[in-house]
C-alpha cells in the first residue's frame, strides 16, 4: 500500500480528504470505530479509488467497505468483495460523477 499511498496522480488531496472526513461518521461495527478499523476502511477505499480513477471516492462508499471488512472480518477480503460488486455485478455506474450537461 505504501506505492498507493505516494501516487498524488491517482489519489488527490480532494479524494484523500473525502475519505478522511467519511471515516470519522462510519460506525456500523465495533471492529470500524477502532482506529485499526479505521485505516482498515481508508486503505480499502484509496485500493478502490487507486483501481478505478474514473469512480475516485463517492460519498456512501464507506458504509459498504466497513460492512464487508466487518462481515468478512478481513481487510483483504473487503477489498475484493467491493471490486467483485463494482465490476460484476455493474454497481460501479452507481458510484460515477454524473454529467450535469444536457
């Protein structure tokens, strides 16, 4: 995670920062508000927003990673569940910016 961690070409300040303050108003499990839990979500979804630069981060992303890194009780795991639903089984246009041009 550390390549991740350094690639500002990917993973901009804006997505960073959407992360961090979403962290901090998820709390659907006991393992979550831990501060382990915690960056377990934050390194799950800046892998989801390194892997797919079209989708970044979108608010309400937090709340389906913390439930399956809870259910699955594996970061690694949460991670590839949450791929395996965006690509698919197509959630990912749920999570794409939306064209305000008509």
């Amino acid at each position: 995670m550390e390549i991740i961690a350094e690639d500002e070409t990917r993973l901009t300040f804006k997505i960073r920062d959407e992360i961090s303050k979403d962290l901090a108003r998820t709390r659907t499990s006991e393992r979550i508000k831990t501060v382990e839990g915690q960056e377990e979500m934050r390194r799950v979804l800046l892998a989801i927003a390194y892997c797919m630069p079209d989708v970044g981060y979108c608010q309400g992303m937090n709340f389906i990673a913390s439930v399956l890194i809870s259910v699955t009780e594996s970061e690694e795991q949460g991670f590839i569940i949450f791929m395996f639903l965006l690509i698919t089984k197509e959630m990912k246009p749920l999570f794409l910016p939306v064209s305000t041009t008509i």
